[in-house]
C-alpha cells in the first residue's frame, strides 16, 4: 500500500499519491496539503459511541475508533467509512493506513455505519452522524474545523462522497447522543 501523502480539500476529501495529486485539476478554492511525517506519540481511542439507534425492541450503539496525534496543535480531521460491498463495516481495518494518517498529524476516526438489510438513507445518516460527533468533539481530540474530510473505499468510497454532496443537507439528519 502507498502511503498517503496528499490531500486535497473542498467540498469532500480526495486522497491520492502526489504525483497524481499533481495532475487534478484543483476545484477552485482547494487547498493541496502535504504532511511532514512525525514519529511523536499517536493516542488510540477505540469503542466510542458517536450515535445511538433507538429501536422498538432494542438501541444500538454505533461505534468509531479515533487515532490522535499527542500535540497541542489544531489537526487536520478525517473520518474513514469502510467499504465492502454495504455488507459489513470494520470500522477496524486498514491500522496501518491510519495509522500513517495519524504520524501525517490527521485526527483519523474510522466508523462503522449500518448495513444490509437496512436500507437507505441509513447509512448516510450514520456518516453524517459520525461528521456531527467529530465537530461536537473539536476541542477534545484537537480538530480544526476548517480542515475535515471523509475517506472511503470501495462501497464507502460512494458513502463518503455522498456524505460531502449533501453537506448541509438537515433532510439527511437523526438525533444524536
């Protein structure tokens, strides 16, 4: 796996290697980043409940993972969704990802969603609740929230960018904890 070393900002996140972050055209007002690795300290925060789904039997608590680079700067955020096909959402994969993310100087959440049979929009609803979680959280994890994005593979590669087209959008909203 290539390690990630740019990022570009708009309206969602796009990740690529840099020599083909090179040859993108830029949507006007993108910012290229490019992250000097670290080897400090990286806090990993597993089992937190970033929404609940209450049912009429049972709730749910859905859960992410937070990686965060120990300093006292404001960091740039990224929220990864796991891909698979809408099937199921290890939230758990891809560490070594992340965790190069994390020595990038990135606040990296990775968050599970619901999968099938539930059907649309409930995963939206589920990214978007983990992007509400994060901004709520800024101060404790150390964001700046004017750098944030959204990462995805495969099934959650769609998720993710469907999560930053209706940025904004209060239709796709569910209460949170």
């Amino acid at each position: 796996m290539n390690i990630i070393k740019t990022l570009l900002t708009g309206a969602f996140a796009v990740f690529s290697t840099h020599t083909i972050a090179s040859n993108l055209a830029l949507t006007e007002g993108a910012e290229v980043l490019t992250p000097q690795f670290e080897n400090g300290q990286i806090d990993s925060l597993s089992g937190i409940i970033y929404s609940q789904i209450k049912g009429t039997r049972s709730n749910r608590g859905m859960r992410m993972s937070v990686m965060v680079p120990r300093d006292d700067k404001l960091k740039p955020a990224v929220i990864y969704i796991p891909g698979r096909g809408f099937t199921t959402s290890d939230y758990e994969k891809f560490t070594e990802m992340r965790m190069s993310l994390a020595k990038a100087g990135f606040v990296v959440a990775a968050t599970e969603y619901r999968v099938v049979p539930n059907k649309f929009p409930a995963l939206l609803e589920d990214a978007k609740a983990a992007v509400r979680f994060l901004r709520a959280h800024t101060k404790e994890y150390g964001i700046d929230l004017e750098r944030f994005g959204v990462l995805g593979d495969s099934a959650s590669g769609y998720l993710s960018q469907i999560t930053g087209a209706t940025n904004g959008e209060n239709s796709l909203t569910k209460v949170i904890i």
